[in-house]
C-alpha cells in the first residue's frame, strides 16, 4: 500500500484484469478514494465481483467489464 501511495496521485482510473472475485478491488477503492477502481474478469467472475462492490457501496467503483485475456483482441482495420 505504502508503495503505491508514493506512485498514485490520487486522480486515476486503474484497470484491474483478473479481478477474481472483487475483493482487492474494494480494498485498495477503500484506501484512494480519489481513483476510479475498475474492475474486469471473465463471465463467470463477473456475479461474485458485483457482489462485492455492490456491499462495499463506494461511488469509485464501476460496474465490472466483462475481460478475458484468452480470448482472441480484436484487430483494427
């Protein structure tokens, strides 16, 4: 926490990938506030991350994107 205290300036949006179950989200949106916590996982995580951000209540925390590294990135043309 101490490290990223000295690296954040409290004004950002941090993408999570892989977030799991959410509660690491929660967590560090506790502790800044200021951040927007963005949270993204595969489909079937997406439930239980809702869960979590919905009992914290915190205004920094946005819904849950829908994530999956394995899947093929889109190509622009």
């Amino acid at each position: 926490l101490a490290i990223l205290r000295e690296h954040l300036g409290g004004h950002e949006r941090i993408l999570e990938i892989g977030s799991g179950t959410g509660q690491h989200a929660v967590y560090f949106a506790r502790c800044f506030p200021g951040i927007i916590w963005q949270t993204s996982d595969r489909e079937e995580n997406l439930q239980g991350i809702k869960a979590w951000l919905s009992e914290a209540g915190l205004s920094n925390t946005p819904a849950p994107l829908h994530l999956d590294v394995r899947a093929s990135w889109p190509e622009e043309t």
